[in-house]
C-alpha cells in the first residue's frame, strides 16, 4: 500500500526518505498521482523472481488496486539506494514494451582457444503482457568459437514475448587477439648524434686530446624507436 503525497518539493522527500519511505509518481490512465512507497516493500518486490519487470498491485490510501510496473527510478550516487520511483500504470490484458536484460552463460569455446569474447549488447527491447514479462534472458555462449557471432534472432524468447530489435544485430562474438609486436629499431646510417665511422686512411687522433672523438653534437641523442 502506498500513501498520496500532498506535500511536494525536496525537502518533503528527504524527510519522506529518513523515514523508510521513497517519493514516488504513479502515473495512471486519467493523471499522475505523487506517492509515497515504503522502501522495504518495494525493494522485495523488485528483487523477486520477476526483478524490475515485476508486476505491482499500488493501492493509494485503501482505495481500488492499480495494476502497475517501474517507468524509472532513481539511485544515490553513493549508497546506490532508490530515492525515488516512477510507477507507470497498465492493463492486463494488454500488451507493453519492457527492457530485459540479456545474459551470457556458459563459456565461450573460443576463449579456450585464446580468443576474446565480447557482449555489445546488454539488454532487449520486447513487447509482452506485463505478466509476461521475464525478468531477464540467458543465451548459451558455450558454442561460440574464435570467428563467430550470436545474432538477436539465435536469442530464445519465452512464449507470447515478441523481439522488437533488428534480429540481425549480433550481441556476442569471440575475436582473434591482438598480437602485440615490439617496434623494430633499425640503425640509420648518419643518424643525428651519432659519432662518425672512423674510416681507413683517418689520422689518429693524438694521445691524450680531450677533444678526440668528440662529434659537433654534443652529447648522443637518443634514437626514436
């Protein structure tokens, strides 16, 4: 059961928050309603079985059930806890458009050959009734080798739940690695900062001049490799 909020603005809501309750709108099929949730009852109902895409049963102030299912919410950047909830109101007997997470599972043979597997997609956009609606989906990646790829359409959907992505789209695929090559540092012939060959028919420099040797550059660079 959750409670109208009469009381509107920031200062309402945290005050709402200390006492256990998450500030919320309910929008229904004549105007929005803003509540208020208690937040261990809409965090059980979250983490059930159906997760976000749980079906709620919001009755405002004793008044009739309003058949409902999570809009948005929002989360504390540094608890992670939800400080506030839109709640969209539905019919049963029609259809709605969900996001479902999409899961891996198993492990990819692929990577046993020492490729990399990668997901470039997280989630599905399907259209289901809302008691239809699965919490997520699970794709079975074990027979995923070093060059192939899962499309939308290999994804295999509970009955009466429709795609509505491109099926041609590929989520997972497992890539060759990258080899990694050390730079060649080749020797150039005149290099700056490089002393001159001594060639034959040079005359020796005299023993013990400070200045034998020592090249117009100064000190030797250091060659970019």
């Amino acid at each position: 059961m959750v409670q109208n909020r009469s009381i509107l603005g920031s200062a309402e809501a945290r005050r709402l928050r200390r006492q256990g309750l998450i500030p919320g709108v309910l929008y229904g099929r004549e105007r929005p309603v803003a509540i208020s949730i208690p937040e261990r009852d809409l965090r059980a109902a979250l983490t059930g079985a159906s997760g976000t895409n749980a079906v709620l049963d919001v009755v405002v102030d004793g008044g009739s059930s309003h058949s409902s299912v999570l809009k948005e919410y929002q989360l504390d950047s540094v608890r992670g806890t939800i400080t506030h909830v839109d709640l969209q109101e539905v019919r049963l007997d029609q259809t709605i458009h969900a996001t479902v997470p999409l899961h891996l599972a198993g492990e990819a043979a692929g990577t046993k050959e020492g490729g990399v597997l990668q997901q470039v997609v997280s989630e599905l956009n399907v259209e289901a009734l809302p008691l239809d609606v699965p919490a997520s989906v699970d794709f079975d990646i074990s027979g995923l080798h070093i060059g192939d790829s899962a499309h939308l359409s290999q994804v295999a959907l509970p009955e009466g739940v429709t795609l509505l992505d491109d099926g041609e789209t590929v989520f997972a695929s497992v890539t060759q690695p990258s080899a990694f090559e050390e730079p060649e540092v080749e020797a150039e012939e005149g290099a700056e900062g490089e002393a001159p060959a001594e060639t034959a028919g040079d005359e020796a420099a005299p023993e013990g001049d400070s200045d034998a040797g020592s090249g117009d550059e100064g000190e030797p660079g250091t060659t970019e490799g």
